[in-house]
C-alpha cells in the first residue's frame, strides 16, 4: 500500500492552497445553529457542502428534519447524506461531521473577523468553525479529490452523514440515524467520527470511550413568594437553608461522591488499562495550565486522566431562583432549585444512578425535619461510551497515525459527552471511532478558534490513509 | 385639653377633602430617587413640600447634600427642613419623613395609574407614596393647617426633617443628620418618625425597636476560570462545592444560628418584656398569609414575634457567580460567593459578630483541605435600635392613640432596619418615637400601594393630638 500513499500524501501537498481555500468558502458561510436569523445560512452551508460532494461525483442528499421543537416557525436545517463508491467488494466506512457552528461576534474579543479564515505566519488559521467542525469535515471532501487527481483507487466505499444542528443539541438526528441504519446506512461496517481533539498539541490520539452524564435539580419550596428577611427572617423554614445543607451531602472536597451505593457500579480498574496511562502525553503542568491554578486533586498523571475519564465525578452548577447578582440583597427566596450533574462511567447505567440519587437526596431532605417541599428529579440523561480499541477500525487507525505523524497514538477518552457517538453504535452495531484532527489549543467553542494549517493538511493526509488500513485489516482483531 | 383637641378633630373632618387633595397633589409627582431620569421630579417634589410649608407659615430651606455618590453627574434632592414655631416656653418636636418614593410602572401590574390617586368605594386611596411616605409628611402639613383654621393654639415648636433619597439609601443623610444635630435640630427634645406600619389592620402601634443587620460574602475561588464539568470533574477541587459545605454550616432547619458565641451575646428575656407579646394582635394565621405557607418554625404567636423582633436570625440569600438560570448547564464556576446576613438584636455589637462569624467560616473552610482559596467578609452592618417605651414621647403617644382609636396601641418592635432612626438617636441624644399612619396591606413597595382614607385621616388627628399630649408629659417618666 505504501506506493499508493506516497502518491496521494504527494497529491494532498499539492493540493493544499486549494484545500485551505475550500475552508475558506467554508468560514464565510456563518451557520450558526443557535441563532435563529442565521438559520438560512446554515441551509445554505448545507446546499454548498452537497454541491462540493457532487462536482466530486459522490451520490449526494438533502433530507429534511421537519420542523425545530419549541420553534416552530423555524425548519431544522437537511442532513447532508451521501455515498461516494458502490463497490461490494470494499469495506464501507461511515463518516459523520457537522456542518452548523458556535456563534461568534467581534465584541466577544475575536481578534479576527470570525467569519473570514485569517491564516498568520505560524499557519495558524483563525476562523468559527475552522477546528469545529467544518475542518474535518472539508476533510473527507479533500480526500476524494486528492484520490482523483493523484488517479488512485479510492479503497473503500464511503458514506457521509453530515448536519446542521451539533451546536443546538442535533435536534432530530438520533431518530434519523435510527431510521437510516438498516437503510441508506445498512452497508455500514463501521463508523469514524472526526469532531474532538488531541489531549494535547504535539501527539495525535484515538478516542475510544466518553462519559455519561446525568442532570438533576433539588427543588425546595416553601413560602407562596419571595420575603424580606427582616420582616420574616426567624419565624420560617427558608428553602435555601435546607438546600445549601442538602447539596452539602453530595460530594466531598476532594471529589468523592457520597452518594451510597454508586461506586460500586464503576467497573473496577483492570491491570491492562491501568497500563495505557502510564504512557499518554500529559503532564500535570498541562492539567494545571488548563485550570488556570494548581488546585488539582491527584498529584499524578495517572490518577488525573482517570478522574477525568474512568471514574464518576459530581459539580454542583449552581442555584436557579436565589440572589445571584452582584451588591446585597436581603431576600429570603421562595423556592430554589439547585443543579448538579453526575458524569458516569461503565457500568453505572442511567435508571439505577437516578433510583440512588433520587433516594439520597429525600433521604438527606427528610433529616432536616424541615416543613418546607422538596423535590428531585433528573433532567436529562445521556449514556457512557467505550469502544474496544482492539477492533480492526482502531487498529487500522493506529498504522495510520504512525505512518502519517510517525508516531503510536495516545489512545484516550473524553469526560465529556458526545451523544451522537453511541447512537451510531447503538443504531448500526459497529464499531465506532473518534478519530480528532485538531489539537487541545484550538479553541472549540471560544473567541479565535483556530487549526493549524500542519493538522488540517496532515490530518487530511491521516484520514485517508486511515481508509487504505481500513480496507487491508483483517475482518477479526 | 380635651376642648381644644376636640375642635382640632372636627377642623381634621371638615377639611379632609383638602387633605386628601394635597396628596393627590404630592402622588401626581413622581419622585422615584432610584431612577436617574426622575430626578428632576424629585426636585420638584421638595419645592412643592417647601412652598406648602412657608403658604403655612413654617421657616423652610432646601439643603444641598452634593453630588450623587457613584453617579456624579447628578444633584442630590435636597433636604427639606423647616421649623414651624419658636416658643422657648414649648417642647420642641423633630419629625421626619421622606418624600422620593418606589419605581411603579403600569406594567409591573398596577390596577390603577400609579402616579394618579384613586380613592374606591370602599375609601382605599391608591398611588405610589400614598403611605410610604407621602401621606405621613403631609399628616405633619395637615396638622398645621387644621390648628390655624381650628384656631387651635399650636402646643410644641415643630422641626422637620424631609429627605428624598430615602430609597436609595438614604444618601448624603446621616452625615447631615450629625452635622446639624447641635445647630438647626439643637431644640429637639424628641424625635417622632412616621414611616413604618401597623402589625395588622385594625390596631394601631408604637414601634420602639428594630433589629440590625449585618450582612456577609464569602467568596470561595480555585481555576482560573469556568470550566466544563465534562472535561474537568474529577480532577479539580470546585469551589461549589466547598462553599455548600460552608453555607451548610452556618444556620440549622429551624432557623438555630450554628456559630459558636452568637447566642450569648443576645439580652435575656425578661418577664417584664415577656409580658409584652400575649396582648399584641397578632395570630399564627397573620403570619400564615403573609408567608403565603404553613412553614412558620414556631407554633405560638409570642415565640414567632420573638423570632422576628428580639432573637437573631439568619438568613442565606444566594450565590453569586454560579449558573443561575433555568435549564441545564455543565459549569464548574471558577468563583463563587455566598450572601448571607445576621439580623442582630441586644446586645449584639458590629465587630464582635464579625469576629465570631469570620472565625466561624474560616475554621469550616479550613475543615474541608481544600485547594480553593476562601475570603469572608462583612459588606455592611447597621445596628439595632431598641428605645424605652416608658419615655414621656411613647407615654403621650399611647395617650393620644387611646383618644383617637380608642384602644391601647400595640407596643411592637420590627425585624427590619430602618437606619435612620438609630442615626437621629445617636446625633440628638433624644428619645425616637416610630408611630406609623398606614396598616399591615398598605402594600408599600409593591404594586397597588394604598393608604386608608380612615387611616390618613385619623393619622392626621393623632399626630396633632400627639403634639398636645407630648405638650403635657412631665418630663421625667
Ligand atoms: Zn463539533
Ligand atoms: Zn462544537
Ligand atoms: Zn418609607
Ligand atoms: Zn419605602
């Protein structure tokens, strides 16, 4: 296969001014997902993103999503779905990506037009949507043409599932993907998602698992409104005195749930997974970088990515319906409403983890012997994930990054949720792999997000190689 | 006495259509201090007051007190301080009042033109300032006036004091208050303020104590900024989560303040003032509707009065810098402060609660081994006021309540502050008298504020009858 890369990482060289202006095009479209007066945009990103893929021959379809939940005067904006090659004799790979981005404006502190990609001498190459996720997405585009041009088979059949509502929580996409899986996604042999990023900035990774997340809200109730505490301050139960003490029963400084019975859900930790941290590039200087302090739990790196990734954590968020503005207020709130979440980890499934929560926290309420109201509930739920890293889509992964970066991968996972990753598991039965191509400085989400034009041309290169591995793995490892 | 005060009553009846047209008059000006752009009508508000006075014959001057703090770019309202009368062979009488009132929008849900008076079937006299405070200062005009038309002989010399900045602090006041304590206000040998309430509807009252309040953030910091819990939970201490724990420490269900010392500094209860509470009109189910709940900590009137007036309290009033809005949001807050505030009583002094409650928090803080850095301090602190009801200003007011309303006037004290009164008390050395016009659904602050036509009225007959008895009190008593 070697000869045939050679050809092609040459062909992406080459091609690379055309490559950045594609994504140039790409950042001037604001398809901003959130923002209801951009909506057409975000159509018109879409109907851009179908025409490239059709000048380069792929099947290609706009499918509508009906109308926005709570919205609707609004259309959801189509899924971009395609297919570029037919052939039964390759292994077909399901890609997803996401069209829509975060909202951006110049008075958030851009440095930049947000919506003009502005590349600067460090190749650094600023713009809304640049890493997240129009980058990796222009990416599977760029590998097609490459292939073309440089006149090499393409080695698998590809099939695309590209929308437009990431950034407002994929309004409508779980029961499309379950709708398609045994339909316009049924030759699917496995599935790679390109939309996170590198632990850090030097080492590429694969990503193979994410955690869970449950939602709760603590409401306590008491008076019919809000009180002077002057006039009523000692003569009634205040809601937010048995919520503070409440809320105080959840976790510990150092981060311990105290919630009975959940850590004996957490799968224990093996010697073989243990294993893979020891080598992962990270350092606690990084993890203190990013918290902007050195209020770390855990001295070690280890300890650190397995707080972050494998085990359960409790934050509590804040407190909806009690003084939170600047200055003094004496006011004793009516009712308050405190959220927390829990990020949940194999085997802590979604009911269990709610049914012992639920019981803490009445139970917790119940002590205060207080007269107020108090009520528990969990306001969304999403599941862990964890794919095996041993699956050939993995596997073929790995030879990839080694050859393209020339080194192994960290192979990680997140703390974070990315739902649509086990909804494609659950509704094709495949493998899934998160294969990222910008780093953990690219600013996803923030002011002057960027990606650097060395992992948008390499990761160009690593998605197609990626392609070729895939087609040469064997079916079992 | 009885003679003169009887024509003076009847002089109050015959000109009770004019009384009631002066306030209309004082209501059409909408002097709300707190917004910038009604500061014009404030000024207005106390030249009209200051040409009522001098058609009535008083001295009167308009005192500067500069510009506004924090808002330079506006005047203060004046002062309005007037003295009617100058007999060295008569007490002299300092009253106080103001004339700026609450914002009041029709949209906030006003049934009637907040700024318009209307007066309904069954004599309820809406508008903003009916009874906080305009419908008290002009009590003062209407006694004035009802004597010289009664030809009544005026019985003390009459001080006035009339600020506009009331609610908004009070600026600028109390320095003033000091200041002119031994030059305009030397004759004054008593303070009689008419800007609180009656504890129901039916009773009149004497106020002569007022609980203080001392008022505290504790600001608990770790990361640098926000983080996301995905990202980020379990691997760093959150102040959140300390600072529930703190906030948790601080105050039981029941409303028992938890730090240590608090208690012993409160003034035992004594028989005497014991005796006090099973007389005052007041029942569990005054309490229930005003709380709009059944969630009073105490089950008898005296204990729950007790609650209010002469025991401490505390209260959590939120947090600061914390997710705050409805819905979901995955937020570690990097800082966070909690509110709270104590409402002191006797003998509890500004600095040795501060001392208790800081060391208090510190040593909870402390407790917890957290990375996270804790500050606690004290925002602001005003004192208690408690003033002897054997004093010959409440023995005459209770006499003239008695000649008015027929009945004994509840001996009451008010969980709130109302810093003025503790400031005239410190700068004059003199007795301070609370005797309120308007009753307990007056409403003031709140939409659809009202005054009695029976409560102005014979508001009006009892500061006058005040006067003439205040007149008679021997001077010890
Ligand atoms: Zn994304
Ligand atoms: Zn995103
Ligand atoms: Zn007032
Ligand atoms: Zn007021």
């Amino acid at each position: 296969m070697a000869p045939q890369l050679d050809a092609y990482f040459k062909q992406v060289e080459a091609s690379s001014e055309d490559f950045i202006e594609r994504l140039r095009k790409a950042v001037a479209i604001p398809s901003v997902s959130a923002m209801d007066e951009h909506r057409p945009d975000v159509v018109k990103m879409g109907q851009w993103l179908a025409s490239e893929l059709k000048n380069l021959g792929a099947e290609v379809e706009l499918r509508p999503l009906g109308k926005q939940p709570h919205k609707e005067y609004l259309d959801l904006p189509p899924v971009v779905i395609g297919r570029y090659g037919n052939d039964k004799k390759k292994r077909t790979i399901l890609v997803y990506g996401h069209y829509d981005v975060q909202p951006a404006l110049m008075e958030d502190g851009w440095s930049t037009k947000p919506f003009e990609l502005s590349v600067d001498e460090k190749g650094r190459m600023y713009g809304r949507g640049s890493t997240d996720d129009k980058g990796p997405v222009l990416g599977w585009l760029n590998v097609i043409e490459a292939h073309q041009k440089a006149g090499v088979g393409f080695p698998v059949n590809l099939l695309m599932c590209f929308e437009g509502m990431e950034e407002y929580g994929s309004e409508g996409l779980d029961d499309f993907i379950n709708e398609e899986a045994k339909k316009y996604f049924k030759d699917a042999d496995a599935v790679c998602i390109s939309d996170n990023y590198w632990l850090g900035t030097e080492k590429p990774c694969l990503t193979y698992g994410l955690r869970g997340v449950n939602y709760y809200s603590i409401e306590i109730s008491g008076p019919g409104q809000d009180l002077h505490s002057g006039v009523f301050g000692g003569t009634t139960h205040e809601p937010m005195t048995d919520l503070t003490k409440v809320l105080g029963t959840l976790v510990d400084t150092d981060g311990t749930i105290l919630i009975k019975g959940i850590k004996d859900f957490v799968a224990p930790l093996t010697d073989e997974e243990k294993s893979l941290y020891g080598d992962i590039a990270f350092t606690m200087d990084n993890l203190y970088e990013s918290l902007g302090s050195q209020t770390g739990i855990f001295p070690d790196k280890e300890r650190t990515l397995m707080g972050r990734w494998r085990y359960p954590s409790l934050s509590i968020h804040g407190i909806e319906g009690a003084f939170s503005a600047p200055g003094a207020k004496t006011v004793i709130p009516a009712k308050v409403t405190g959220k927390f979440s829990i990020r949940t980890v194999p085997n802590m499934e979604i009911d269990p983890v709610n049914e012992l929560v639920i019981k803490h926290v009445q139970d917790a309420f119940s002590k205060l012997n207080s007269k107020n109201t108090c009520k528990v509930w969990c306001q969304h739920a999403g599941k862990w994930w964890v794919a095996s890293p041993k699956h050939w889509n993995f596997t073929a992964a790995g030879k990839a990054v080694e050859h393209v970066w020339g080194v192994k991968p960290d192979l990680t996972r997140e703390g974070g949720s990315i739902p649509v990753t086990l909804t494609f598991e659950q509704a094709t039965g495949k493998n899934v792999l998160l294969l990222p191509m910008g780093s953990s400085t690219d600013a996803a989400h923030s002011i002057n997000e960027k990606l650097d034009r060395r992992n948008y041309i390499e990761g160009t290169k690593l998605l197609g190689a990626y392609l070729h591995y895939v087609a040469e793995e064997p079916m079992e490892g």
